[in-house]
C-alpha cells in the first residue's frame, strides 16, 4: 500500500507546478512562499530541537493558539514551529504575533520531503491535530525515535471505515503514533481499532476561548448603535442567499434590522456581495471602512479572525455549512458570547457539541425558510445567560488544562 501511496505522491509532484500556478492564480496559494511545499526556505536558524505542531486549516489554529499562548510563556520552550496547509490559516497565524512561533507551509507528503524537513527543523516531537494522518512523514519521524502525537484528535465514522478498507496499511502508520488525545469516546475507539497504543481522552480544545477585546468592541457598538443586529458566520457557497432572503423578510418587522455575514472564504466577498445586490439588498464591506448608512441590510466582514467581536453585538447567529452537506462549524465562539444558535441539519463536524448546545437550550435546528424566521424572530431580543457562558468557559479551562499536562510530559 505504501507503494500505491509514493506513487501517487510522486504523481502529484510531477504535476504540483501546475497545480500551484492554478491555485496561485484562484488565491490559494501564497505566491512568496509556494516553494514552501518542497522544503525550500529563505533562512532557517535552528540551534535547538524545537516544538512542531501541524494543522490543517483555520478550524484546527484557532483549536490550539489557547495551546500555543501557553507555550510560549514557557521559558523552557525556545522555538516552536506552526505548519498548516492553507493560506487563511497562515493569516489567522500571522494576527497573534508570536516571538518564538514560527510558521511554514506544510510540504508535500514525499518519502524525500519528509526525510529533508525532519533534518531542517529538527523537531523533538511532532504534534498533529485532529485528523492529520500523514504516512511518509509519521514514518521518518518514527525512524528518527521522534514522539508523535495526535492532539485533539477527530476520526469519523466515514473517515475510519475509510482507513479500515486499507487495514494493514492503517495500523502500520497509525500505530507510529506515541500518543492520542482523542475529543471524545468514538474517537477513541476508532483509534483503538487502527492501532494507537497509548489513548487518553482529554476532551475538544473548541470548549476553550480567550476572552473578547472590549476596546474593538466598543467602537463596533457605536458604529452598529442604531440597528438590531444578527450574525450568520462561517457561511458557504449558496447560503448567504438564503440569509439575504430571511433578512428581507424579518426586515417588515424590524425595520432597523442589520444583518452581519462572515463568510468561511472571504475570498468570495465579491461573489456574495453581487449575489446579495441581486436580491435589492443594500449591502457593505468591512474593509472599505465606510460609514453605515440608514438603509444598509448587510455588513460583509472580509477580514479574517476578528467573528467574535461581531458576536458581542448580536443575541443570535445561524451557523453555516450546515444547511448544506458540508458538516457544520464550531458553534461554540459565537455561543460563549452569549448568542444563541440556528444551524441546519448537517452537523456531523461537531455533533458533540451541538447535543451539548441543545441540551442546554442554546442551539435551534431548522430546515426551512419559516421556520428560521420564527426563531429568529423570537430570539433576536434574547441572549444566552451568563451562567452558560461560565459553564462553556469552566469545561474549556479544564480541557485546556489537561492536554497541555499530557503534551508537557512530551516537551519537558
């Protein structure tokens, strides 16, 4: 299987500088920094064994900078390296202006790229998050008696009977794993059916959040101080029309009403914005700065990793990817600031979460037009309690807390 693997890799990178100009061009790919993905750098200045962790996307950063902040206020600790695999990620990165946090572009999976990066970096354990399952590289690390661990990690029900179709494949990489610090039971026995051998469920890094910047806020609340406000984040491809479309509506009763949109890729703001103009709404940009006007509907946020200071203004926020088949997104920021949860019926990403949500009362399933209405209309006035903020924010600080006591029994 490992043959089937290196050959597709090698496929990939005969064809990778077509790739790379195509997703240069589309805006996925970082133009001064492509080389990244073959391990080319303009300097490295390693003296010391460092502390690497490897994310995917957004999702999985914002996961760990609570993680990351912790680390770096270790004296012990005198560089870390960050990698991940798209170019929103390294943006989050870039906004938190660490001092001995690097980031980098994850390379290609190839037994020589593995090979040259280990012998860069020089990492003293290599952290994965959630489903990161990299074969060439688990394998070198292994070879070079580097610890592995899979933190806040996440294996499915689709993605394990993926890896169990290839078995023996499976447990020869997954069992190079030093440590899993699974989210949940189902993780945890999956892991344990592909071959981890040391498992210790410590709970979703997601529960935990940094508190919010008033100054930022404050200065939204006067700009936003005559309309009422709801927030639809982490929207995708046709789900800002739907939001227009309820926005319209509930406009008839509320007539101040503002609705924000952050979508999941701001490089589609000029897509959702003609798309929002094409059903007469009046729509603006967050960076074009521009003052609201009295007849503005939508206020689209381009910029990335400022949501929460837009949930501070609502009492309510649809979360999107889940209306259609894409799996949900984390509903805990925009709920840990007081705001309740509409979503549709795709939420297998964070299926956990949601349960928890509703058992609270915090989150609303909808499937139609109607009935979205309805419960914004209803909810709109009212925000979440704090007593269920404190609550979210005690069981992230002890998630928090215990993974960074398993990981520090790896970093010392």
């Amino acid at each position: 299987m490992f043959l089937i693997y290196n050959f597709l890799i090698y496929l990939l990178l005969l064809l990778s500088p077509i790739i790379i100009i195509y997703r240069i061009i589309i805006g996925k790919e970082d133009s001064s920094r492509f080389l990244e993905r073959f391990c080319v750098y303009k300097k490295i200045n390693i003296k010391n064994p460092l502390i690497w962790f490897h994310t995917a996307s957004v999702g999985e950063m914002m996961s760990i900078i609570p993680v990351l902040k912790k680390l770096e206020k270790n004296k012990n600790i005198k560089k870390i390296l960050v990698t991940s695999t798209t170019t929103s990620s390294a943006n989050i990165f870039l906004k938190f202006k660490f001092k001995k946090i690097i980031h980098k572009y994850f390379p290609i999976d190839s037994n020589l790229n593995s090979k040259k990066f280990i012998k860069l970096w020089k990492p003293k354990v290599a952290i994965f998050v959630e489903s990161e399952i990299w074969p060439n590289t688990y394998k070198n690390l292994y070879l070079n008696n580097i610890p592995i661990i899979l933190l806040n990690a996440r294996i499915t029900k689709k993605t394990f009977k993926k890896w169990f179709l290839a078995k023996k494949f499976a447990k020869n990489i997954f069992s190079k794993i030093s440590l899993a610090l699974p989210q949940n039971e189902e993780t945890a026995k999956y892991l344990n059916y592909l071959g981890v051998k040391k498992i210790k469920i410590c709970g979703n890094l997601k529960y935990f959040g940094d508190k919010t910047n008033k100054d930022k806020t404050n200065r939204l609340l006067k700009k936003f101080k005559r309309f009422k406000v709801w927030c639809a984040a982490s929207t995708h491809h046709n789900e800002e029309i739907l939001i227009g479309k309820i926005h319209k509506k509930i406009k008839r009763k509320i007539n101040n009403l503002l609705t924000i949109i952050i979508p999941r890729h701001i490089r589609r703001t000029n897509e959702i914005s003609s798309e929002l103009k094409n059903l007469n709404l009046d729509v603006e940009i967050h960076s074009q700065n521009k003052v609201i006007r009295k007849n503005t509907d939508i206020y689209l946020v381009d910029s990335f990793g400022i949501s929460k200071n837009f949930y501070q203004l609502s009492n309510i926020t649809f979360m999107g990817g889940s209306i259609i088949p894409h799996g949900g997104q984390n509903p805990l920021e925009p709920a840990r600031q007081n705001n309740y949860i509409i979503h549709g019926s795709y939420i297998k990403n964070f299926r956990e979460i949601y349960s928890f949500l509703k058992k609270n009362n915090i989150s609303f399933m909808t499937n139609n037009l109607l009935n979205l209405e309805k419960i914004l209309y209803k909810k709109i006035n009212q925000k979440v309690p704090n007593s269920m903020i404190r609550k979210i924010n005690t069981i992230g600080e002890k998630i928090l807390k215990k993974n960074l006591h398993e990981l520090n029994n790896y970093i010392k």
